[in-house]
C-alpha cells in the first residue's frame, strides 16, 4: 500500500525558512524536510510556490534561497550584527528592518561602504527612534520595478556619504538617479513595511496598501507610486 503523505501547510514551509534565516543559518531543502516533515519532493515544490508568491527568492537552480526580506543569503552590501547573529542586511532598508522585526535583537549594527567613495559608515540601529547621521540612501529602482530583478533592485539600496557621492557614482555608473531620501526617512520606511512577516498567516500588501504606506513614512513621487 503506497502511503500518503499529507500536503505540507505552506506557512509551515515558509516560518520554517524565516526560522533558520532569524538565526543565522541559509535554510537548505534537507534543513527544511526536518523542519516541516515534508518530504524534499514537497519542499522543493513548496519553495518554488513561495518564490512565484514573492515570499522567498530562488537562484536559478530552482533550490537555493537567496533571499526572504528583508534576509538575503547573497552579500549586497550590509552586514547586520546582532547580540548573538550577524546577518548580511539585504539592502538599506532590509538592514534597517532587522531590530523592527526581531523582539530579541532591539538594537544591531548596520555596517557598509559608500559606493561612490568607499568610506566606511556604520549606525545602531533600534526600533525606537532613527540612528543619527547625515549619510544619505539612494534607491535605483522604481517600486514597480522592484520585483523585474529583486536582487538588483536590493543591490542598489544603498547608504551614501551624501548627495556629491550619489552624484559621483550614478555619474560613474551610468545610471539614472532614482530617489535620495535621508536617514530619519529611510529608518520610518523600515520600520513596519515588514511587520507580520515571523507570523503564521503573513498576507502581503495589496498594491494600493503598500502606496499608502510610502505616503505615511513621508516618501512621494512617481517612483514611489505615488
Ligand atoms: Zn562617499
Ligand atoms: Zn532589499
């Protein structure tokens, strides 16, 4: 008689992804047939639902996770050091996002390099109020952009010196100035877009819900949507 599995629950999948990447370790398929008691076969088809549903990132290899924001496996830039984990941060505002997300981990430090000159900036981030500095952030891409090359657009979410940086790199790069904001700004974006997301039931915002919240952290223009 040919036993049947049951369907794995797909938010145990996708908790036990967030789990291993909260401390500190990139979630294989075996990790996660342990963690759910589904079978690799099950895993692998849940991944590839998750990453089509934008809740996790596959590489290319249909298997590997690159990222499950604001976690990333690939550098892009940031590391994020806990009092017991060191994540690398995705991009900007995943880095900022980590202290918001983590009840445990009220305070971290956001570490990069300028792109356009390479000194190093670094910041404590808490989930009370924005750190001090007067680095600027620069995003490349356009919010309806975002999802055309998630990794990219992470990449490119970046912690400048300031504006004659920016301006040194897009100028250097050949690429098109996107939208500058300043650190206060960036801190209040981080703050609750990832709110839900460590708990069982996680719906992503609607299109006209996430515009609504750009507008409410202070963010405005076309490339927000807005
Ligand atoms: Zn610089
Ligand atoms: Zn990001």
């Amino acid at each position: 008689m040919v036993r049947q599995t049951p369907l794995m629950d797909r938010e145990d999948l996708r908790l036990a992804v967030y789990r291993s990447f909260v401390a500190g370790t990139v979630p294989g398929v075996e990790r996660l047939t342990v963690a759910t008691g589904a079978s690799a076969e099950e895993v692998r088809r849940g991944l590839a639902e998750l990453h089509r549903d934008r809740h996790v990132v596959l590489a290319d290899d249909g298997v590997t996770i690159r990222m499950a924001h604001p976690f990333t496996s690939v550098p892009l830039g940031f590391s994020v050091m806990g009092a017991a984990t060191v994540w690398f941060g995705g991009c900007a505002w995943d880095s900022f996002a980590i202290p918001h997300l983590l009840p445990d981990e009220p305070e971290v430090l956001v570490a990069t390099r300028c792109p356009g000159c390479g000194t190093p900036h670094a910041w404590v981030v808490t989930a009370t109020e924005p750190p001090p500095g007067d680095q600027v952030a620069h995003f490349l891409v356009p919010t309806a952009h975002i999802w055309d090359d998630v990794v990219h657009t992470c990449g490119n979410q970046r912690l400048f010196c300031g504006e004659s940086c920016v301006t040194e790199w897009l100028d250097r790069t050949g690429n098109q100035r996107g939208y500058v904001m300043d650190i206060p700004t960036l801190w209040r974006l981080a703050a609750h877009w990832y709110d839900g997301r460590l708990d069982r039931g996680y719906v992503r915002r609607e299109p006209a819900a996430a515009a609504e919240y750009f507008r409410s952290v202070g963010l405005h223009g076309p490339f927000w949507g807005l």
